[in-house]
C-alpha cells in the first residue's frame, strides 16, 4: 500500500497470510473461550475435548523446551535490573511481593527468585491435630472421597484418570473395600494375602470365611484434593500433617502445561507428566503426595534428597520407563516430617 | 504445576450410620484459592 505523501511500501504476501492465519487462530480461541465460559455460567461443566493445539503440543519436545526456558530463566541479572524484572513478573502473574523473604535485589536471577522463599509468619498453620492443611498455595480444582470400583480421579468431565497409576503401580495404596481383594468364595487372593499382612490399613472383610487374625478396625475412607498453582503462586511444597514419608517415586514423563485449558484437551496429563510421589503414613493412615510438573515448571526439588534431578536429557520413551523408586531409610520408618515443615519446591526448567 | 494429594480418614461405616464427629470433612469449594497452612478438612 502507499502513504499519503506518495512513497509506497510493500508486505510481502506470506507476512500478510501469517497475520491472518494467527488472527483467524486467536479470534476461533476468543469464542471458544466464551462459549466454554457462557456454558460455565449456565452451570453446564465443559467435558473432556482434544483440540488442535493438544495435538500440536504432543508433537512438540516440551522437555527440551522446558530445560531452554530454565537456563534462560537462570542467566543472573545486573542488580540495578532485578527489581524492574521480578516487579513485572509479579504485575503480570499476581505475586504479592509483600511477603517475599529477602530484598528483591538478592535474587540473582528469575528462576532463584521463582523458588523464592517467604517471610517469617506469612503462612500460620492451623494446629488442629485432626486437620489437614494445604500443602501449597494454588486453587482447589477437585476433591472428594474415592470410591469402588477401582480408585479414579475426574480430570474433567468425561475423563478419569486411576489413582494408582498416578502414584505408580507398586504403590501401598489401601483399597478402597476389601471387596476387590476378595474372591467370589469369600478367600482372599494369595496374591494380595501378603500385603494385607504388612499393611498399615486391616481391610474390615465381611465375610467369616477369613482366618486370618485381623481384628476389625474402625473405618476409614480413602479422599483426595487437586491443587493447581499458577505461575505468580509461591511455589514451595509443605507437610500437610505431621507424617512419615516411607517412599519416594519419580516418574520421569511428559511436560504439557497443566492450565484449566490443558485439563479439558490433553489426555492422560497428570499421570503422563514428570513428577514425584510421596508416600508414607500419618496418624489416620496412608498419605500421598504428587508434585506433578509442567512445560514451564520441569523441576521439582526435594528438600530430602537435594541430590535428586528431574526433567533430565533422555532418549528413552519416557511413558513406558517404571518409575526410579527409593525407599527411605530405616524401613517402615522413612522420614518423620512434621505439619507445615517445607518438603519440596517446584523449579523453572 | 499441581499438588494430588490421596489420603486416608475416618468415615461413617455406612452410609446408614449417622455422621460422627470423627467423620472427615472438606471445608473448602471447588475453585478456592488456598494458601499453604490453612486447613482442607478435618
């Protein structure tokens, strides 16, 4: 096109298409966007739809994308520079500076100041024995009692994902009723005979068939809580109870992010994402715990085993590598952490 | 990134029995903000 005093300039046909292919893009992501929220609004929950974008990101190597960003995030900053960055970090995503633990400019880079700690008395812990804290700050996306058959979580409408492939196959988690350790006749499967043994949880089994001492205990029920932190959040992981951590499992995997739109179009997401699982015994019985990644957030650290790297370079199919599994040391004893203590944080990169 | 948290508690033996003290309960919504040290449920 020309301007008005006559010289003319050119945008080459290409540039012109790509703008409006990106337009078309962003305006069809505007309406769906709306119509997902018009639905929300009318009560209707939006179920579980795959979308382009799903498929474009389980093309893309979002581990190595991952690992990018955070040594990009890790580059340290001039000082005079850092607290125009972390202010408009915190602008962008939310973050309430207030409570940050040291002076803005001692955070050598983005990525110390995203794992940044807290000041003193920010977070009070509710002391109640019988209460169970948030181990993190975040939005509460779901929670509940698992029932039978089979312990499922909904990831979205439409979409469940199992509680044991989440926490790894080989975990002690308790069924949910002794009924699916039961035989039709009443016996209890040898395989399971053991582990009933051994485990934490006496499985109340109805019938008077079973010989095995196990008095009847009282009954206890089998909940679970999704928390999902934004990238403003404070991003350390804390004790929920006074518990003993006995296991340690860490799932190398995927990267997808894990946003309100990544729950309703990626399959699979939490239990195909690096992440790792807690697992021990508090006074009411098994406890776990998953710190589960994203493309943005691909380390996780533990404050107990500060050796322990994830989102590691790897040419293997990570989906179908078992998870590395530690158990803690003195067996059936593990790590006493006590209620509100920091376990973990989450890292860029 | 996302915290799962999967716990044990005690619960009503049935749903017939009447919920005891002991029963645990959430206190808190779907869509919550919640911040590390307050309390999911007792």
């Amino acid at each position: 096109s020309s301007s008005s005093n006559g010289n003319t300039f050119l945008l080459p046909g290409a540039t012109v298409a790509t703008i409006l292919m990106f337009g078309a893009l962003h305006a069809r992501r505007l309406y769906d966007d709306r119509k997902v929220e018009e639905a929300k609004e009318r009560g209707i929950e939006p179920g579980f739809q795959p979308d382009a974008k799903a498929s474009f990101l389980n093309i893309l190597p979002l581990r190595t994308i991952s690992r990018i960003w955070g040594s990009l995030m890790s580059v340290e900053l001039p000082v005079q520079m850092r607290p125009y960055v972390y202010k408009a970090w915190a602008r962008a995503f939310h973050s309430n500076l207030e409570e940050v633990a040291l002076p803005l400019e001692e955070y050598p880079s983005m990525r110390d100041f995203f794992s940044r700690g807290l000041r003193e008395g920010c977070r009070p812990i509710d002391n109640d024995p019988q209460c169970l804290i948030s181990p993190v700050d975040g939005i509460v996306v779901r929670f509940g009692e698992l029932k039978e058959p089979g312990a499922m979580i909904e990831q979205v409408k439409g979409f469940s994902y199992s509680v044991s492939t989440l926490l790894g196959l080989n975990s002690f988690l308790p069924m949910v009723s002794g009924k699916d350790v039961v035989q039709k006749n009443g016996e209890v499967e040898d395989s399971h005979k053991d582990q009933i043994k051994k485990s934490w949880w006496r499985v109340s089994l109805s019938s008077p068939k079973i010989q095995d001492p196990i008095p009847a205990s009282p009954m206890k029920g089998l909940f679970y809580c999704v928390l999902y932190l934004s990238p403003g959040d404070y991003h350390r992981v804390h004790s929920p109870v006074d518990w003993n951590v006995l296991v340690r499992r860490h799932f190398s995997g995927r990267l997808f992010p894990v946003n309100e739109r990544a729950t309703k179009t990626i399959r699979n997401l939490y239990t195909e994402n690096e992440r790792i699982v807690l697992e021990g015994q508090w006074q009411q019985g098994y406890l776990a715990l998953a710190a589960i990644g994203a493309t943005n957030i691909g380390s996780i650290e533990l404050y107990i085993e500060p050796e322990l790297r994830t989102n590691r370079p790897s040419k293997k199919f990570l989906q179908f590598e078992p998870p590395e599994e530690r158990i803690y040391e003195r067996e059936g004893v593990g790590f006493m952490v006590k209620k509100g203590e920091e376990v973990a944080a989450f890292n860029m990169g | 990134s996302t915290v799962v948290l999967v716990f044990q508690a005690p619960v009503a033996k049935s749903s017939k029995d009447k919920a005891s003290s002991t029963d645990f309960r959430f206190n808190i919504n779907r869509g919550d903000r919640i911040r590390v040290g307050e309390a999911l449920g007792r």
